[in-house]
C-alpha cells in the first residue's frame, strides 16, 4: 500500500523550503510517497496519511501563512500524525539553548496540543544579509543575532559565513 506524506512549509528567505525539501528527501529515501509543498498550495489533506509542518521563525512567530494553515487544518491534522518543525536560531550549539528554550510559538501551543503533534523540533536557521529589508537588517544587529547559514548537513547556496556542514 502506498502511503503519502505532506511535507507543507512556510518560509520567507527560502532557507525553511530547503529544509522541508531534506525532510522529503528522507522520507522518499525510506520509502513514502511524499509531497513537499509551500503551505499556501496545499489542498485537501485526505490523501495524506501523516503532515510534517514547519516555518521560518521571526521575532518568535511563524510566518503567518503556517499560523493560518495549522488553524484552517486543525481538525484534518488531529485526526493524522503530525510532526511540527521551526527553523530559526543563527548561533552555534543547540538551538534551543541558543533562543533560551524556546520551542515553539506560545500563541499557537494549544493548536499543538490540541492535535497530538507527536514532536516538535527546532532546527537552525540561515540569516542571508544580502536578502533582509532594511528594517530585519536593523533588527539583527540591534539583537546581535549571529548572521549565516547554521543548518546542518544542507548545501550552501549562499555562501554564508559561517557554515558547520557536515
Ligand atoms: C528580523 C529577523 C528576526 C528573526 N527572529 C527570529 C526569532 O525570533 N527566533 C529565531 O529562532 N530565529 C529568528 N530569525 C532567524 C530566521 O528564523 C532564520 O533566518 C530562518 O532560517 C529564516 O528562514 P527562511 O529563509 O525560510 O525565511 C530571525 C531573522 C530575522 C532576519
């Protein structure tokens, strides 16, 4: 019996979409058939026999189109095994200490619970300040956020500094 995965995301920069096209590379490697699709184009979820879900995280929110995804689907997604990822943290070493264990968005912690999420992870990030408006460029040097592509074992098309790639 073929069985079929979503892989839905939601990312402003890219670097997320990367990470959902890993996570579907896995998952195709081991067997499923699976579909990695930006939130956005995602229809009925019928023929999807589990959902991994993840986006880009700024100021500690997902990008509003995951929000809205992961609120419209709540019930489809209760009734189906979901794994919920963010990807944000810059820094070197585990990036949930990095954001002082931050996991996930408060806000939507109930639609999580809610829907038995069987996990949640919280992969690096990548910060390109070739591609930030003036007002995230504003913002990450007023945080000192670290800029550069911290997640591990993807290819780097940006050529950021630095790069753990392993
Ligand atoms: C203005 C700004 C705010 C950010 N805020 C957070 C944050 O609150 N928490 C976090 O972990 N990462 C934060 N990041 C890092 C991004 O989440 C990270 O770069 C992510 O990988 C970008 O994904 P995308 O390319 O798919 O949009 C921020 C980045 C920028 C530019």
């Amino acid at each position: 019996m073929d069985i079929r995965v979503l892989v839905a995301y939601a990312t402003k920069y890219g670097a997320t979409a990367e990470i959902a096209e890993k996570i579907g590379e896995v998952l195709r490697q081991a067997g499923l058939q699976t579909d990695v699709l930006p939130t956005d184009r995602v229809g009925d979820l019928t023929p999807y026999k589990a959902v991994v879900l993840g986006s880009a995280v700024y100021i500690g929110q997902w990008q509003k189109k995951a929000a809205t995804f992961l609120r419209a689907n709540e019930k489809a997604l209760a009734e189906r095994p979901v794994w919920l990822f963010s990807s944000g943290p810059t820094g070197e070493g585990d990036p949930v200490q990095l954001v002082k264990g931050w996991r996930f968005p408060t806000g939507l912690q109930p639609i999580a619970d809610r829907i038995h999420a069987r996990d949640m992870a919280l992969f690096h990030g990548a910060v390109d300040p070739k591609k930030l408006n003036l007002i995230e460029k504003w913002m990450v040097k007023n945080v000192k956020a670290p800029l550069g592509d911290l997640r591990i074992g993807m290819p780097s098309p940006h050529g950021r500094v630095p790069s753990p790639m392993r």
